[in-house]
C-alpha cells in the first residue's frame, strides 16, 4: 500500500481572515509517508509563526530522524520530536512581546506498510474513509468536548456553546506538551487531515458524500472541491485540507 497512494494538499486564506495563519505539508518517502496540518493562534502575525514553525521543524526531524522499527521505536521518535517543536516555539514565544501566548494546533499520520499513526494536539482533525464510510479518527480538544463527554451538555449544545472553540491543549502554550496518538491498521481508502476552516463549515456527511463521489479523480481535486464548499458556506476561518488516498 505504501507505494501505491497519492496525495495532495491545500490551503485557503477563507472569506474573512485578513491572513492565513494554517500550514499544511507531507512528506513522501519510499518506506513511509507523512501529512501533517497545522492552525496556529495568537494575536497579530504570531499565529503564523507558531504554525510554520511546527510544520517545518516536525518534518525536518521526521525526514532525518526516521526509526520506525517496531511501534514502541515510533513512538519515541514522535516524543522526541513533539518535544523538541514545542519547546522551540514556547521559548520564541515567551523570549518576545510580540510573540506571547501564540500557539498552534499540529495534526499528523504517519502512514507505513502496516499501521499509521496519528498524532493530535488541538483541534484540527483526522478522519479516515473506510467501506465509503467516513470515520473521525481524532478527538477535538476542546472544552466544549470535555464537557460533552462529562454529561454536561449535549451534542446539540456543543454546536452552538460560546466555548465551542475555546482549546485545551496546543503546541507552544506551555513548556511542556500533552497530544494523542492512536494507531490504526493501514487498511483504509484514505485519510483526510483538516484544520477547523473546514470541519467547522462542511458536514461530515457532506465530506463523505464528496470524497465518495469523487473516488476516481485526482486527490487534488478533492482537496479543491473541500475547500470550495467551506468558501460557499461562509469560509469565516483560514482552510486547510490534506488528503492521501490509496490507488
């Protein structure tokens, strides 16, 4: 499976953001491949510095840094380098006035023969399509999720609670850095990795409806239809989109 994908990404400033503060990139290796999404936060510029940042320094690492024997070796190699991108952004952030409080969310697969993994801090997502069947791999960490998940609202409340996008974790905020990892069996159609520009403006049954329908054409234009349909309903965030689907 590994050598028979395609994939493809793209990213949108959106109708209202006066700056695109989201990165998106990949990796595409013999032995593996990667695709990583981020959306950085912060006043002013700064969110886009966070969200480089990360995007640059965990590709590099991972491009020469690439030990993925067994899953415990592949774990410590994302420690490290989770590690290494956090604390280099919290530093410039916490060295700089203009860079204080800036951040961003970091969601990742790395995708090998076997399983893939997927990395996530913050909120932008991971979903898989499986049978034609989209499935989010991802948890959103956000307050509205923890209380959602606690009985303290419902899943309608969710949609509309003014802390709906209010995160509780992301890279850069703090010295130290939490995220999930959740490894799956590489046995799925596609992956699709998406910053909340998208998931919050296009349905899940209207991404699934989309990406099945469009099975047979190019990943590209996948990622450019995604991207169009959140600009048509209202595009009130930067939007980002990174597909891989197996051929």
């Amino acid at each position: 499976m590994i050598n028979n994908v395609s994939i493809a990404c793209k990213t949108d400033v959106g109708n209202r953001r006066p700056n695109n503060e989201d990165e998106v990139g990949f990796l595409d290796n013999k032995d593996f491949k990667v695709l990583l999404v981020c959306d950085g936060m912060g006043g002013h510029n700064c969110g886009e510095v966070a969200s480089k940042m990360a995007k640059e320094m965990v590709l590099s690492m991972l491009d020469s840094n690439c030990d993925f024997t067994n899953q415990y070796h592949l774990k410590t190699t994302i420690k490290k380098i989770m590690k290494k991108a956090n604390s280099a952004i919290h530093k410039l952030s916490s060295s700089k006035d203009e860079f204080n409080g800036m951040g961003t969310t970091l969601v990742m697969a790395i995708v090998l023969k076997e399983y893939t993994a997927i990395i996530n801090c913050g909120d932008s997502r991971c979903y898989m399509l499986k049978d034609n069947k989209l499935v989010q791999i991802t948890k959103d960490q956000t307050v509205v999720e923890y209380l959602y998940e606690i009985g303290a609202i419902s899943k309608e409340e969710m949609k509309t609670s003014p802390k709906r996008h209010v995160l509780m974790n992301a890279m850069g905020i703090s010295s130290s850095i939490d995220y999930d990892i959740e490894i799956i069996d590489s046995n799925y159609q596609g992956l699709l990795l998406c910053s909340d520009g998208l998931s919050n403006m296009v349905t899940d049954e209207d991404i699934e409806k989309m990406w099945v329908e469009r099975l047979n054409n190019p990943t590209s234009s996948l990622c450019s239809d995604l991207v169009s349909k959140a600009l048509v309903n209202g595009g009130i965030d930067n939007i980002s989109v990174c597909v891989l689907e197996v051929r």
